[in-house]
C-alpha cells in the first residue's frame, strides 16, 4: 500500500496540499463576509465582530494559501476561530453539530495544526528562495533549500 508511516518524504507534499485547500476555503469564508459572494450577504463595513472576522479570513486565508508568514497566519486563525466558536455557537449547544460551530471548530484545528507543523512544501517562500540561491555550477554556491521550508 502506498499509504505508510515509513515514509516521510510524503508528508510535507500533503501538508502543503492540506494547507492549500485549507487556506482555500477560509479566503471563501472571507470574501462571502466581506464582498457578499457566493450566496452570502456582505458584513456592513466595521460591523463587530463579523467585518473584521472577514478580513482576518480574507488577509490570513490567502497567505495561508500561498505559504507566507503561515505559522502566524494560522495562529491568528485560530484564534479567531476560536473566538467565534465559544461567543458565537457555544451559547446555542454544547457540541458543534447542535450549535452549527464545526466550521470554526475544525479551522481552528485545522490552523493550529499549521502553527505546529509549518507550511509542508509548495509555498510561494520556498519557491522564492529556490530561485533566488546561487546554481551549483557557480563558486561558492550553497546547497539549495528543500523548496517549501518555512
């Protein structure tokens, strides 16, 4: 089976895949609260606390997505998350499910998980500084970072 924990050289590939879709649906989230998209009505400007609830999920979402500055990204994230979550849902129910909170309760998983693991591969960082680093050929070069390393 191609699924195994003996190999690690997999796991940045789907962490980066993980934080793609994840960064992906919370710029979603985003943009439907701001800009009224996606059979969403858009937060009245400066309305407490759903405006700004959007802009941390437009801004975080999309530097989530392209891989910059993603540990403190995530940490706001899901903070936010968490924020919505205990003064919006919990009030309604105990458990997501019966408070329609599992949106923010599994981004807020989901976003500490980044903060605790990093990015995985494929960000627009690693990509710059796997073009910026000096080729091989030239003297004095370095050994190119694994691209995606935060």
């Amino acid at each position: 089976m191609w699924i195994r924990a003996e190999r690690p050289a997999r796991r940045p590939l789907v962490l980066g895949l993980f934080r793609i879709v994840l960064g992906l649906l919370f710029t979603n989230e985003g943009a439907a609260t701001l800009f009224g998209v996606l059979d969403r009505q858009a937060s009245p400007t400066g309305d407490w606390p759903f405006w700004y609830a959007g802009v941390i999920e437009l801004v975080c979402g999309a530097l989530i997505l392209l891989g910059v500055a993603t540990r403190s990204a995530a940490f706001l994230s899901s903070g936010a998350m968490a924020f919505a979550y205990f003064t919006e849902h919990q009030k309604d129910g105990a458990f997501p499910l019966q408070n329609g909170g599992l949106a923010p309760a599994l981004f807020c998983w989901g976003f500490l998980l980044l903060v605790f693991f990093g990015p995985g591969s494929l960000t627009l960082m690693g990509l710059l500084r796997r073009q910026s680093a000096p080729s091989a050929a030239s003297p004095g070069a370095r050994e190119v970072p694994r691209w995606g390393r935060e």
